[in-house]
C-alpha cells in the first residue's frame, strides 16, 4: 500500500508540502490543476510547474484526482469527441511527467453532495454532514442561488461553470435513462482505455457520492453489481477503480470488504475513510477509527493486505479538530491521524503475513 495526501495547490490549500512530507510515510501528492475549466487541455508548463514544486518536497505526483469529465461526453453530444481528444491529450502529457494513475467520476452534473459542511460532532469537531430528506426535498434553484451568495456552500468538484449552467443542463439531462448514460460511459471507455495502455495509466473511477441518485439524476456506480458491470466493459488493469469506502459506505447494504475481495486487481487507488450512517438515511463523516462509524475499515485494511495491496491510498476526508480551518474535509490533522489508524492496521497484517509465510517457509 502506497500513501499519498491530496493536496490542492499553492495558495489553494491551507495545508503545506512541508506538512505533507512529515506525515510518517506519505511518498506523494493527489493533485489536479483546479482552475482549469473542465474538458480543456492540459497546459504542459503547468503541470511541470507541480512536478517542480513536488520534487522539492521529496514528493511525487503519481495520481492526478481528477481530470474531470465534460458533461457533453456524459450526455453523449456530438460534440464530446472533441472534449474526448482534449482527455486524451492531457493524458498522454500527464504520462511524460511520471502519472501512474488518473482518478475521475462520471456522475451526471455533481460531483459529492452533503447538505451541512459543519455539522457538529459530539466532542465538538465537525465534519461534513448528508441529511437525506433534505435531498429528497431540496428546490434545486433556490439552493443554486444559496451557492452563489455563499460559495462556501459549494465544493471542489462542483465547478462554478457547472453551476451557472444548472439550468440549462438539468434540462438537457430529461429524459437520459440510466442505460444511456452506460452506453455514453462505454463509448468514452473505448476511446481512453487503449490510449492510458499505451501510456501505462491506469484509470479509476470514483464511486457515486453519495451512491444513489439525487436530484432525478441517473447514477452508475453505487454499488458491487453495477462497478462488476462497469470493470467488465473493459476487461482490463487500464480499466479501474478507486475504491472510496466512504462513498460506498454511504448505503449500509454495500459490503466494502466483499469488494476488496473481488475487485484487488482492478483497484489502483483507494480513499479510505469512515461514515457513521443514521437509521434515517442521514449520514456524516466521522473519524476513520473502525468503531467511530459504520464502516468496516479493519476489515477493509485486512482484506487489502490478503491481497497484498500494492496500489496507491489516501485517507480521503477528514473532520475539522483542534480549531483548524481548511477546506471542508481536507484538514492536515484528522487526515494524519487516519494514516497512522490506517498504518497501524496494515502494519500489524502484514507483519502477521510476514510470520506466517515464514513459518510456512521453515515447515518446508
Ligand atoms: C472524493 C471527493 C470527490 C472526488 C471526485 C473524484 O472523495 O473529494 O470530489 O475527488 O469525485 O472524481
Ligand atoms: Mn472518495
């Protein structure tokens, strides 16, 4: 398991490289270039601008999160072989720089949604926060309007562009089944698999956060059936996942650990944090400590390390404690005690594993 910290950029996040280098055994960044508007090419001299800063940090850049996906391609427009030639070039640079694996998502309009950034925590941290029927009920308009005299209430991911033209959009999608958006998730699969082969990236969805539908829109990745079907339209290593047990865990009825089991080959990323779910629906986004939520993470860090996890991790969010102020979900301080949780569980595993291959090596 290779740990790697997300980080947003000079000036755009509150947390330093220097910072990121001493968390014990963080190697790498996650990084994107933010600002540039979705489906457009990747300037070169920026990104060696990261690499550049990465390098003298002692930090690589082996996974872009994300190269985001422009809403033409998910609508399946005439004119998303143009954006799909854009992808394939920023891919093919990301390549010259050393990129190992691009994370993106195909959910149709948003990226993750939460109703409360700030909800308060018994011990009086807080993190990000989903109310279900708030969703269910929520005037989209009037929320958009929300955003835009508070764009606190916005998310990375959920780009300003993106926003301005919801509108507009949500009209475009009436009427795109689920089966629709399969078939246009195929359709851009055939074009970048074979170019992130030849260029030795491996691609890996994110799941639907949270993994149902919201807002009347169709949704592909909630659940183990559906990622089955999605590995499966191309049967290859190019052709991944990015595990993300929070989203997943979103819905109780996924089994994280059952997926481990059958997708490990197919996972080159992982974003392991914890959620405790509500009887209700409600859920938030608690410590990554196994019994601080509802999500198995013991047993998702063991069922990783039987299959010998070599693929990349990172904490994903986090709470905000001990009066940080960051972008929501992306502290230093939470984030980093979930790496030593998440290190301690692998390391007792595989110092377990170690044993025991050696006792079986000495029976001999
Ligand atoms: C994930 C969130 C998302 C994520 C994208 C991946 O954990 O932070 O914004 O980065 O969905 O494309
Ligand atoms: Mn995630």
């Amino acid at each position: 398991m290779k740990m790697v910290f997300r980080w947003f950029g000079e000036g755009n996040d509150t947390v330093t490289l220097k910072q990121i280098k001493q968390i014990p055994g963080v190697e790498g960044i996650v990084w994107a270039l933010h600002d540039v508007p979705v489906g457009e090419e990747w300037p070169m001299d920026r990104i060696l601008q990261v690499k550049e800063e990465a390098d003298q940090a002692g930090l690589h850049i082996k996974v872009v999160e994300s190269v985001n996906i422009h809403e033409d391609i998910k609508l399946g427009l005439p004119s998303r072989d143009q954006y799909i030639a854009n992808y394939i070039k920023t891919i093919e640079k990301l390549a010259k720089v050393g990129v190992k694996v691009i994370c993106y998502n195909f959910m149709p309009v948003f990226d993750w949604v939460r109703t409360d950034l700030h909800k308060e925590l018994e011990d009086g941290s807080t993190a990000l926060f989903y109310e279900k029927d708030k969703i269910a009920g929520l005037d989209l308009q009037e929320h958009v309007q929300r955003i835009n005299a508070d764009p606190s209430f916005s998310m990375p991911g959920w780009e300003p562009e993106r926003l301005a033209r919801l509108t507009e959009l949500f009209e475009a999608y009436e009427g795109v089944t689920e089966e629709q958006l399969w078939a246009n998730v195929k359709y851009f699969l055939d074009e970048i698999i074979p170019v992130a082969a030849a260029n030795d990236i491996r691609m890996a969805i994110h799941p639907d956060d949270p993994p149902w539908s919201v807002f009347g829109l169709p949704r592909l990745m909630t659940g183990q059936a559906n990622i089955r079907r999605f590995l499966a339209l191309h049967d290859s290593p190019y052709n991944g996942l990015t595990l993300c047990s929070g989203s997943l865990g979103a819905n109780p009825a996924n089994d994280i650990v059952a997926m481990v089991h059958e997708f490990a080959e197919r996972i080159p990323f992982a974003h392991l944090r914890n959620v405790r779910v509500y009887e209700n629906g409600d859920f938030i986004e608690t410590s990554h400590r196994t019994q601080d939520g509802t999500v198995d993470m013991a047993g998702i860090v063991e069922a990783l390390s039987q299959h010998q996890y070599e693929g990349f991790c990172r904490p994903d969010h986090g709470r905000h404690i001990w009066d940080e102020h960051c972008r929501p979900g992306y502290g230093l301080y939470d984030r980093a005690l979930g790496i030593m949780y998440l290190w301690g569980l692998w390391d007792m595993h595989q110092k377990q594993h170690a044993a025991a291959t050696k006792g079986a090596d000495a029976s001999l």
